[in-house]
C-alpha cells in the first residue's frame, strides 16, 4: 500500500472541504498492519521543528472528501483502517500545523547525515527480515527432519512386527495352523 502525507497545508471551505497548500510525501510498500497511533505521529518527525497539531485520514468508503475526513487519534483508528483498506491501494493521511511550525531548514552535513541513518536504517530492517527468514527456514527444515524421522521409525515399527508374526507363524506345529479335516464315515 501506498501512503500519502499532505502536510504543511490547511483544510479549508465551507460548504465543500479541501485541503490547500503545502507537501505531499508518498511512502511506498507501506504493511497496513503496522500502522499505529503513535506511528502516523511520528511519520513526519524529520520535517518539521514541531509535531503536527491534527492528524486526519481518509476513509475510503466514503465518495466525498468533506465526509471521508476523520481525525487520527487513537489505534481503534488505526485499527479501523486496517479493515477497510485490505483492498485498497492508497492510504491519505492528512497534517495541519499550529502557527510557526515551518519546515527545518537543512544544510547538506545534516542532509547527508539523514540520508546515512536512513539507510543505516533500512539496511537494519533488510538483516531483520532475513534473519526472519532464517529462522523460518531453519523451522521448516526442522520440521521436515523430523517427519522424516517419524515415518522412518512408523516403517521400523512395521516391519519388526511383521518380522514377529512371521516367526510366531513358524514356531506354531502344522497341525495347527492347516487342521486336517476329519469326516466320519
């Protein structure tokens, strides 16, 4: 899923609402189920001096803008939106700004140094995932191994205790096991 972050701009317009002004960042491949309170609060951190004053979202399943508008406060909200969106493509996340919160102004040092930390960052998150992988792997294997052992141990139990009932067959006279049949005449 894709997420979009208008931020910077305010909502606007009676009797019709929008949304003017400022950015939008769009974060790609975002997973829904990480989505969180605390999360969407964060998402802009690095770009202004001060947290946003509002947080909104767009609910999909409304086909107006003025009514698709909802404030993001809590996790029921994130939660919410997890089941809407299974199907969705886009998540609108909307940012307003109290007065004087403009954007950080960066030189290239500060610049270069986001840039490291966020691939300091990513590259973390990549060994995580294989490490994830890994260990699903290993689990797997595991669990194949000892199936393995299971079936082989069933074909031991098997045959030993065909082997007995072939040796109990011999030990048993032939006259027990074929009677002949005796008729009087």
């Amino acid at each position: 899923m894709n997420m979009y972050l208008p931020h910077g701009g305010k909502f606007v317009g009676e009797p019709r609402v929008g949304y003017e002004g400022g950015d939008v960042c769009i974060i790609k491949n975002v997973d829904l189920d990480t989505i969180t309170a605390v999360g969407v609060c964060d998402l802009m951190s690095d770009v202004y001096r001060n947290s946003p004053t509002t947080y909104h979202y767009g609910d999909p399943t409304f086909q107006t803008f003025d009514l698709a508008i909802n404030n993001f406060e809590f996790d029921l909200d994130a939660r919410y939106l997890i089941r809407v969106l299974h199907d969705q493509t886009e998540l609108h996340l909307y940012y307003e700004h109290g007065q004087g919160d403009d954007p950080l102004e960066l030189n290239e040092e500060e610049i270069r140094e986001l840039e490291r930390v966020e691939v300091k960052r990513r590259e973390q998150k990549e060994l995580e995932r294989m490490e994830q992988e890994a260990t699903k792997k290993r689990k797997h294997e595991e669990i194949e191994r000892m199936e393995q052992e299971v079936t082989e141990k069933t074909r031991q139990e098997v045959a030993e205790k065909m082997r007995q009932e072939e040796e109990m067959e011999r030990m048993v006279p032939e006259w027990i096991r074929f009677p002949i049949s005796r008729s009087r005449t």
